[in-house]
C-alpha cells in the first residue's frame, strides 16, 4: 500500500502546501538527502491552535495540531520531492508549549 491509500484509510488527507515565510525553503535537499523546514499547524492558509498546551488548547488539540504539522511534512515531501523517491526517514523533531501545570 502506498502511502496516499494509506492515509486515506486512515481518513486524513495532505494539505495544499503552504509558502514558507521569512528567508528560507521549505525543503532543502543536499546530496540524497532532504530537509524539510519546521512545520506549523497551517491549514488553508490559517494558522491553528495557537496557545500553549493545558491553557489555550486542549491535550486532544494538541494531538491534532501535531498530525497537521505531520500532514503539512508529507505534503511539502510530496511536492517538492515525491514520495516514489523517498527510501526512508531518518528522524523527526516535535516541539510544543505546555502551561506551568500542563502534566498529561
């Protein structure tokens, strides 16, 4: 199974690819290797769940926000590159905000 079907069966589909702001691309690639630029929670052009992690957005936002910045990886991949030509990952960083008392 590739990875779109997979994606569909999961009901979760790829964003349009947002512009990167600042002075930077999106995916820089050297060599056989790509890096891809930090990816916020942008959908449609709209930034989303904005706040910190047991204040302004729920444990359950956060899982969702992270899948979305998850969501936008794999499209700038697919876009820039093509998942026929990726081989493997080698790692990902995920950062989130929390409250003081934010412990779930």
């Amino acid at each position: 199974m590739n990875l779109i079907d997979n994606l569909t069966k999961h009901k979760l589909e790829l964003p349009i690819v947002s512009s990167p702001g600042g002075n930077y691309v999106s995916v820089n690639i050297r060599g056989n290797i790509a890096y891809i630029a930090i990816q916020f929670p942008i959908l449609d052009g709209e930034y989303l769940f904005q706040g910190r992690l047991g204040n302004e957005i729920t444990t359950e936002e956060g899982y969702k926000a992270m899948e979305l910045c998850a969501l936008n990886v794999l499209a700038q991949v697919e876009k820039r590159i093509g998942f026929d030509k990726i081989i493997g990952l080698n790692h990902i960083d995920a950062y989130f905000q929390s409250g003081m008392d934010w412990d779930d």
